[in-house]
C-alpha cells in the first residue's frame, strides 16, 4: 500500500462509519417530529366548526405541514423532494378528491341499497364547508407523516412492498385510539385506506393524488352524507343520517368505514392502482 493511500484510509473509513449513527437519529427526528405536527395539525382542525375559521385556518394548516416536509427534505434529511412538486398537483389532487367522493357515494350507495343508510334530515352547507376545511387539513398531515415519512423511508430501506404493508397496519393500529374503535374496524383501514393511500403514492411517486383521495373520502363521508367515520359522529354535514344492520354491513359505532362494502370497494381501487404501479416499474422488491 502506497503512503497516499495509507493517507487516505483513515478518512475513508471515517466516512463509512459516521453516517450511519447520524442517519439514524436524523430519521427519529424526523418520523418523531413529524408525528408530533400532525397530531398537533388534526387536533387543531378538528375543533374548527366555524365555516369560516374552518375554510381559512383548515389550508394555512395543510400548507404548513406540506411546507414543513419540504424544508425538512431539503435541510435535514438533504433530498431533492418531489414527491410534493407542483407539477401535476393540481390534476391528481382533483382526480384523487373526485375519485375519493365517488368510492364513498359508492359505500353509501350501496349500503343505502341495503337498508344500512338512511337520511333522516337536512344539515347545512355552512356545515359541510367546515368539514372542507378541517378535512383540508387532515388529509395533508396524515398523508405527510404515513406516506412521505413512514412510507418512504420503509420504502427506501426495505422496497415497495415491505412500505405498503407496514405503513398500512401503522396506519391503521393508529385508529384504534378513535371513538368506538374496535380490532376489525383497524384491520378494515388497513386494507381499504392504508393500503389504497400506499398504492396511490406508489403509483405516482408524489403525495398528491393520495391526498385527493383522502380528502376526497373523508369529506363525502362526513360532510355531504353525515355519517360516523373512524367512530367520530358527524356534527357538521349536508345531511343527517344514520346507519343501521348488523356490523359488518354498517360498519356499527365505528361507521360505514368499518363495513365490509367499504373494504371491497375501496380494494378495488387499490388493485387498479397497484397495476398502474406495476406497469409503471415502481412495485420492487429491491429498496430504492
């Protein structure tokens, strides 16, 4: 070995061994720090009941978050972030808001077929556009943290796969602190919305279209059919409901969330996506 490179070893091997440790707690950080956002975002919207307050705070609170994660990208975890460029945001976050309100006029449909869904009365639209809001805002921190950080990086260590099963039973362990919560209700977000919101991120490799689709669901569930969704009653609404039948029909306290139409419905969805995914290249075994 030539004294240059003798020279040389100790900073090589230097290299080789810091980063590891670094990087380690640079990804607690993150996934703690952003864990932290978006409980502190969701609880924030989910006390806005005012139109008003609701159509403005619910955005500044998406674009907060959604801005958080791109200088987070960029100064802590020191990426290029595209996975929230605006190129083609606006087209997926419309498809996916209109593909979301079509799978849940879809459950409610029918479940409405079935005798498990019944308008009871009129709501408001004043209600409604306060659930925009606040939906708004959820859409964006939940998708941030359990795509763009928990998908990612499961993604990025252990490939496609691995991500999209384990980010959706995070997903959905994560509901189980929910009103009226129970074990099939959390193994039924697993499939129908963990898994359909993992697909969609795979799929596009951006966080858009998965956020259309969450807010696009959320939105039609709670504030243009009124019914109880991830246990949480419906205060503000087009119209009021109720759902009625035996459990895995109407999904019971936890709401047609938790109601077998809704897993088969929404998993149709995930199929689809998952063959653009394939079709695309994105679904490997190997990590990114």
């Amino acid at each position: 070995m030539t004294k240059s490179t003798q020279d040389l070893q100790p900073s090589a091997t230097r290299g080789i061994e810091n980063p590891r440790p670094r990087s380690w707690i640079r990804t607690t950080i993150v996934v703690v720090g952003f864990a932290v956002a978006m409980l502190l975002t969701n609880s924030i919207a989910a006390a806005l009941h005012n139109p008003v307050a609701a159509l403005i705070i619910g955005p500044v609170l998406a674009i907060a978050m959604a801005s958080l994660y791109i200088w987070t990208g960029r100064r802590v975890e020191r990426r290029h972030v595209t996975d929230l460029a605006p190129k083609g945001a606006t087209s997926h976050l419309l498809i996916g808001a209109g593909a979301g309100l079509a799978l849940s006029a879809a459950t409610v449909g029918i479940l409405a077929l079935f005798g498990a869904y019944t308008i009871t009365g009129w709501g408001s639209i004043a209600g409604a556009l306060a659930v925009a809001g606040t939906m708004c805002a959820i859409a964006v921190s939940e998708e941030v943290f359990f795509r763009g950080v928990v998908f990612r990086l499961i993604q990025g260590r252990w490939g496609a796969w691995v991500a999209l099963g384990a980010s959706a039973i995070i997903f959905g362990l994560v509901h189980l602190l929910n009103p009226g919560a129970s074990l099939w209700g959390a193994v039924a977000i697993v499939i129908e919305a963990g898994l359909m919101l993992g697909a969609a991120y795979l799929a596009t490799g951006s966080l858009w279209l998965a956020i259309g689709l969450h807010f696009g669901w959320n939105f039609a569930t709670v504030g243009i059919f009124g019914t109880v969704t991830s246990g949480a009653e419906a205060r503000d609404s087009l119209v009021t409901a109720v759902t009625s039948g035996p459990e895995w029909l109407s999904g019971g306290s936890f709401g047609p969330e938790a109601s077998v139409i809704a897993v088969l419905v929404c998993s149709v969805a995930t199929v689809l996506l998952l063959i653009v995914a394939h079709r695309r290249g994105r679904l490997s075994l190997r990590r990114r």
